[in-house]
C-alpha cells in the first residue's frame, strides 16, 4: 500500500527511473519537477538529471524508505496508484503509462508541495 509511482526520462529497459512508495500523486510530482528546473538542475544528461530530481524529493520527504533509483525494466511501472510519469524537455511530464482511472490534479496542493521544497532546499544550503 502507498501512493506509488515511476518517474523516467527514457523507458529504455536499462534507463534510471525513480520509484517512489509515497507522493506519487500528480501533485507532488509536478512539485517536484518545477522545483528541479527553478532551482537549476542541468538538462540534458539523463542520468544527472534523475540523481538530482531524486535528491529533491530525499530532501523533501527525509527517511529512508520512500524512494529508489531502478532500471526502468525492473521498475514496479503497473503498480495500481498512479504508473508512470515520463518526464520530457524543461522536467515537463509528456507521457503517462497506467495512469489511474481518476487523476487529482490540484494547483494549490502542488504549490504548497513546492513551498515546502524550496523551503527545505534553502534550509539544506543554508546549513553547509
């Protein structure tokens, strides 16, 4: 039980994806990749660009449990929450892969989750 979703760059079988076991409402993950592209994470490399999205996300929700890096291939993708988000140019999603049959999509829910990012990233730099 959670809220699981798959997020990827490129469904190659070997490619990098994140899984995540909670917030992977489109809420949260739309959070997520605006704060990644406000904050200035590089395009262009896959790889690079999952490792830091998935950083993020580690910032934001803390613990240990929550979220993995997973070949694509081996990644839970029909995993009865919300699929797969497949992320394009300028961390925008272009596709879903077994979407749920019903998508939350609330604006200010996706704001307060950016806050609470932001907030949270400046604390980190803050600290070091």
């Amino acid at each position: 039980m959670g809220n699981r979703a798959v997020i990827t760059f490129n469904t190659d079988e070997n490619a990098p994806s994140i899984y995540l076991h909670w917030n992977g409402g489109r809420a949260s993950v739309e959070a997520f990749l605006q704060a990644a592209k406000d904050l200035g994470v590089r395009q262009g490399d896959e790889a690079y660009q999952l490792a830091r999205l998935a950083q993020i996300i580690g910032n934001y929700m803390g613990g240990t449990l929550s979220l993995g890096i997973v070949r694509y291939g081996f990644n839970d993708k029909n995993n009865g929450d919300n699929g797969v988000y497949v992320v394009g140019p300028n961390f925008k999603i272009i596709e879903r892969i077994f979407p749920p049959s019903h998508e939350h999509v609330d604006e200010d829910y996706t704001q307060q989750i950016y806050n609470d990012i932001i907030t949270k990233q400046a604390a980190i730099f803050a600290d070091n």
